[in-house]
C-alpha cells in the first residue's frame, strides 16, 4: 500500500520511521515533511491544508491511506472531504471526522462530552459575549486560580492559569471583547484548577475497539524546573513511572472506556488517535483535555516503543478489526531532549547551520525545523532536533540524549537539561 502521512514535524518524523518500517508500506510520501522525513521516503511539497492537491496527488500516486500528524487538517474536515468524493472514498484517511475532532477544537463540545458520559474533569462554565457581565460576577467570587480556556484552536496558547482575580479579569475581557485569540476566543471555558501532576495517554481507535499505546508525560514549560512561557514541548519520558497498572487500570475504566463508548452513543465517526491529557489527582485521573492527533514530542518517544506494526493497526480501523491486532510495548524506556533555537517560544531566528546531526549512533535524531539549503543542514524553526533514546532505565536513556544533545551543535541551540526530573 502507498501512504502519505500530512505534517513537518518531529511527530511526522518518527511515524514516517515506524510506518516505513511495516512490511505493509509500498511507498510513503510525506507533505510536506522535512530532512529526516526524507530518509524514510519521498517529500513531497504539498500544504497539510491544500485538500485539492491533496487529492490530486493521493489519485496520482494510488494512495491507499493518508496519516494525518497535526490537528488542523482534521479540524477543518479531511476526512470528511475524503469520504464525500467519491473517486477519494476507497482511501482510508487515519483521523476524525469534523465533528468528532470537536473534542481538540472546542473545549466546550470536549467538556460537553465528557459531562454527558461522566468522564472526570474540572468543573467548569462556559461564557460568550452574551453572558459576559455573569462571566465577571463568575470569576469574582470562584476560588484562585482560575483556569481560563479559548474554546477554539489557539496555537497551544489558549489556556490561561490566572493566580488573582484581576489577572482572570483581564484576560476574560481580552479573550471575549477584545478577541485576543481571534475567533477561538469568541467562547471561554472557566474551570476549577486541578493539583497534581500530569501526563499523556494514547489510544487508536476505530470507534468501537481500542489500543492503548505506550504512556508519555511532556515537559511545557521553556525553563528548568518547569519554569518560563510554554512551548510546544521540550521534551518527553515513556513510559511515564507513576502510571502504574493500578492508575492505568483506573484511568481505562473510568476515561478510556466511556471515552470511546461516548464517541459511539453520539454516532461520531472517529478511526485514528485519541491523544488524552490526564492529570492525576491523589489516586485519580482527571481529563485536562482532549486532542484528535499524537502529541509532538510525545510520539518520539512513543513510537520507538511500540513494537507491533503500525500500518497493520491503521488498515484494520476502516472495517472496526482492532481488536484483531495486538498493540506490544516495549520495556525499554525512552526519553527526547529538544534541541530549539535562541529566543523560543518567542522570536527567533532560522538558517543556522547544523553540525554532527548526522554523527549520533546511539540515539535517534528526529527533525523537527530543520531545512537543506545549499545541501548543508540548517535550521528551520523553534523546535529543531528531538534526540530520543531507548535504554533499560530512564537515567540512562536520559543520560545519553543529553550526551547528544551537547554533540549537536548549532548557533543559539538551547535545551532542558532537566527533562524527567522528578523520576531520577
Ligand atoms: P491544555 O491546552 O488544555 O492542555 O492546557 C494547557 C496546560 O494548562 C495543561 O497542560 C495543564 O498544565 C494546564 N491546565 C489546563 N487545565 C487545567 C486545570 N483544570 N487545572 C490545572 N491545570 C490545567
Ligand atoms: N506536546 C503536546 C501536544 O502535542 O499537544
């Protein structure tokens, strides 16, 4: 089967690693993909957006499936646009209807859904321009902090954690007057702070049977010691140690199951991932949020541990066969190190030569903003260079991506030397 996974990321370069490896895979084409994509098949310059040319490549090349990386493509409905064109329907796109991807891009159609399945999350409210004054009279007497949430997709900023009343007051004014998120933040969700600590699971589905792939927890923040503005994540651990088989078994009772029993009483069309980030308070999890993709960097350091094949798993959602397919995790542990430029999350600079990327034996470089121009390898984002490592502890999976972290060297490259902290 040929295959066309959408996305440019670091995601898109370890999926494009594992698919390529499953004997099932003809030719994987990425677009638009970037330098470490290549290696594992054919760039090919297309937008995740461009659903025409999209489709005009996918009948071009005999496509039989489509992997869809980031959210927008699935937000703004390509699998939806796939199953209305009719010469397009024989491909199986991996992802979420339009509705059904909802549950990433409107908090409140998410907090909706997991009120009416009784799904543990925060409490909350919902606010719109309508009922701003009672937002105000809200927020004055709810306890600090205060979580406000753009309803739609914000780029990752959308959530603000207010720690005073004034602070919640102004950016609920912003969001909602002042359309500080543009369209996203036309709606707000204001919810109860949650304690505790957080981290990431991962299901493909196929709307009725249901994998779970390995665990991971992120690290936000820019700062050691969680500190700083949040990026899009600097690095990540798999599996994660405090979800042991008591949290996971409570965590598939109570989140994964009426997750996916939710999707199929409200009729959603939903054969891909469901990436669910849990806070786990005392003993219990709790839904922070759910997104309809993998998580970047999460997936590099998921894939590496997931040793069934991918492809077979994602050719046996279009019929509902999961539960055919047996999803093995590996023991080893991984951990990624991102590599990113001077001045992120905010400004930076791009096309700052690369050096020894191509050097490291004992990890795996995945690209994340990396670029060839002039055939030198240069950089080409924020997040530049994921290095994961597989070893039989945390420490020492940590240990070397750090290692290779300070052999990679490029102009203002700046890392978290302290990724897993709190497990070592
Ligand atoms: P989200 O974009 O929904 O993942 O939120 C971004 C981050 O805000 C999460 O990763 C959490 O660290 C934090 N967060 C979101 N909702 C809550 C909550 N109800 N309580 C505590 N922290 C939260
Ligand atoms: N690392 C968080 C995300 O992919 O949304």
């Amino acid at each position: 089967m040929n295959i066309l996974l959408l996305g440019s990321g670091g995601r898109e370069h370890a999926l494009a690693r594992k698919i390529s490896s499953s004997a099932l895979c003809t030719c994987l084409y990425i677009a638009p993909g970037n330098p470490g994509t290549a290696q594992h098949g054919s760039n090919i310059n297309i937008s995740v957006n461009d659903f025409e040319a999209i489709k005009n490549f996918c009948l071009l090349e005999s496509i039989g499936m489509v992997v869809v990386g980031p959210e927008d493509p699935l937000v703004n409905g390509i699998y939806d646009f796939f199953m209305q064109d009719e010469s397009l329907q024989p491909i199986h796109v991996i992802g979420p209807s339009k509705q059904a991807a909802l549950l990433e891009g409107s908090k409140a159609f998410a907090k909706e859904f997991m009120i009416r399945h009784q799904i543990p999350t925060a409490a909350y409210r919902e606010f719109t321009k309508d009922n701003f004054g009672e937002g105000i009279e809200y927020l004055q007497q709810h306890t600090l902090p205060i979580v406000l949430k753009a309803d739609g997709l914000a780029a990752g900023k959308g959530v603000v954690i207010a720690e005073s009343h004034e602070e919640a007051i102004t950016n609920f004014t912003e969001m909602l007057q002042q359309q500080k998120f543009g369209e996203a933040s036309s709606k707000v969700v204001v919810e109860e702070f949650l304690t505790g600590i957080e981290c990431s699971v991962f299901v493909l589905t196929d709307g009725k049977n249901y994998k779970i792939l390995p665990t991971a927890k992120d690290y936000k923040r820019i700062g050691e010691g969680d500190k700083g503005l949040n990026t899009g994540g600097m690095g990540a651990v798999s599996p994660v140690p405090f979800a042991d088989d008591a949290f996971m078994q409570k965590v598939e009772e109570e989140i994964i199951m009426p997750t996916i029993k939710g999707i199929q009483k409200d009729g959603l069309e939903y054969k891909g991932f469901v990436f669910i980030g849990l806070i786990k308070v005392g003993d219990d999890p709790f839904v922070i949020e759910y997104n309809c993709r993998m998580g970047d960097p999460e997936t590099e350091v998921v894939m590496p541990r997931l040793e069934s094949d991918l492809v077979e798993s994602l050719a046996a959602l279009k019929n509902q066969e999961l539960n055919r397919f047996d999803c093995l995790h590996s023991d080893k542990h991984a951990a990624t190190v991102m590599l990113v430029s001077k001045g992120y999350p905010e400004d930076y600079e791009k096309g700052k030569v690369i050096y020894g990327a191509d050097e490291i034996k004992d990890s795996i470089v995945f690209h994340a903003g990396t670029k060839i121009q002039d055939e030198v390898l240069q950089t080409n984002g924020g997040r530049v260079i994921a290095i994961t490592t597989l070893a039989n502890s945390l420490q020492e999976a940590l240990q070397t991506s750090k290692q290779n972290a300070e052999r990679i060297q490029f102009e203002g490259k700046y890392y978290r030397k302290d990724i897993g902290w709190e497990f070592v």
